[in-house]
C-alpha cells in the first residue's frame, strides 16, 4: 500500500497529485561529477556586489532544518521530508540587491537553470539543502546541493545548484523554455505554460506533456547529451 490518492488525504494533496512513499528521480541529461575543491556558488545579476562562495564559506553558513512535502508536476507526491541545509534568507544576508531585482534565475550543473519571484524564496522552509532524511544527498538527487521550493512543483528545486542571479524581469528557465508553467503552483495545477504563444502545443495535458518531452529530447541531443528522463 504504498501509493494513495487525493479522496484519502483531503487538503494536504494537491489536485490530480498521488502520494508515493518512494523517491523517483528525475532529470534531463545526467547526474554531473562534481569536485567540492573547484565548487562554487555565484550570486549575480542585480546585486551591489557579486559574490563567490567555496564550499567550505556555504557550509560554514548558520545550518537550517525544516520538513517539507514535495510535489511532481508528473503526479508524485512525497510527504515528510526531512532536509537540512542553509535558508534562501541566510544566504539573502550576505549580500545587497538593488531594488529592480524581482526575479531570480537558478543555475545549476549542465546549463539547468529555473525562474521564480524573489518574494517566494524568502517563504519558510526556502532552503539550498545538502542532506535529506538524515543522510548526505545523493549524487542523482542533487548532491552537494540543490535548492529546495516545498510550495511549488518540484522542478523549481533545481539539482546540483550553483549560483542565482537576480534580475528585474522574469525570465523561463529550462523546463519553462520547454513549456512547464513560469510559476508553477501546485495548488492551482500550472502544470503548463498558459500563456497565449502556448496554447495549442497539446489539447489534452497528456498530449502536452508528450510535446514538451519530445522538445526536450531534441534540444538535448541538439547539446550532445541524452536524457534519463
Ligand atoms: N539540475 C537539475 N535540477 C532539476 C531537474 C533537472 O533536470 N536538472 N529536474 C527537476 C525536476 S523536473 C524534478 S521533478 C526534480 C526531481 O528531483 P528528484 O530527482 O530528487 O526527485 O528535480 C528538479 N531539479
Ligand atoms: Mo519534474
């Protein structure tokens, strides 16, 4: 009985989610080899003044702790998990933006990158987690260090994360550029992109999901990579 569907679990269940008690993993291309002495983590864009930090400067950060539910925009749901890591607002304290910046641009390993409000990352429970369940993170869930947005669908959690940029205008990440919702709420199933360009890109939400992973495919090829996903 591992898996459950939204009628049992009420308003904790986010519409047409099912609940799995395992971790799938998910991902365009493949998981990156990454060496903690050449780590860094960049914050650019619309700040007063860049900063680089090593790995060692991110862990010395004030640790942060909260247990959170992830939601799939492929239907999975997790609850209870358990991370540890640094708040978005800790790492905010560091340094000033300027007051355009209202948008972040998450990058990460391989040329991910993902939008979001800079409003959202200074939500409870925002955090750049290195360890999950009382253990280190995996290397195919995001180890060292992946970011963590328990509010909106997880493809916002980016994987192997390396630095935000801030910036004035939102601007789509990578499954956003591909079709996903350039929000994403969970709640209110922006499971796809709804603006007008959009629509027509599949009639039904199985058909649009189908055309985003058939562009996603070519674009990594186009790269020279292959998808697990
Ligand atoms: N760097 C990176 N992060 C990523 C992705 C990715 O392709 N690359 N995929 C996202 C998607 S679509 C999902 S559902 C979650 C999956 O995280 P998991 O494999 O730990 O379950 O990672 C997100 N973060
Ligand atoms: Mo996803």
């Amino acid at each position: 009985m591992s898996e459950r569907t939204s009628r049992e679990w009420g308003d904790r269940l986010p519409p047409g989610q099912i609940l799995t008690e395992k971790w799938p993993v998910l991902h365009a291309g493949t998981v990156p080899h990454v060496d903690l002495d050449t780590w860094d983590f960049r914050i650019f864009g619309l700040v007063e003044e860049e900063r680089v930090l090593t790995w060692p400067e991110f862990l010395a950060l004030p640790k942060y702790e909260y247990t959170s539910d992830i939601h799939c925009v492929t239907t999975w749901s997790r609850f209870d998990n358990h991370w540890e890591g640094v708040s978005f607002r800790d790492v905010m304290n560091l340094f000033r933006v300027r007051p355009e910046a209202k948008y972040v641009l998450v990058h990460a390993e391989q040329g991910y990158t993902t939008n979001l409000p800079l409003e959202d990352l200074l939500q409870d429970g925002v955090m750049f987690a290195y360890r999950h369940d009382g253990r280190d993170l995996t290397p195919e869930h995001g180890w060292p260090l992946r970011l963590v947005v328990p509010h909106l669908y997880f493809w916002k959690s980016a994987k192997w994360v390396r630095g935000i940029e801030f910036l004035a205008e939102d601007r789509p990440g990578f499954w956003e550029q591909y079709g996903y919702h350039l929000y994403g709420d969970p709640w209110q199933e922006q499971r796809y992109r709804d603006d007008p360009e959009w629509l027509g890109a599949g009639r039904t939400t199985d058909d649009y999901y189908r055309t985003i992973r058939s562009r996603v495919r070519r674009a990594m090829q186009e790269r020279g990579t292959t998808t697990d996903r």
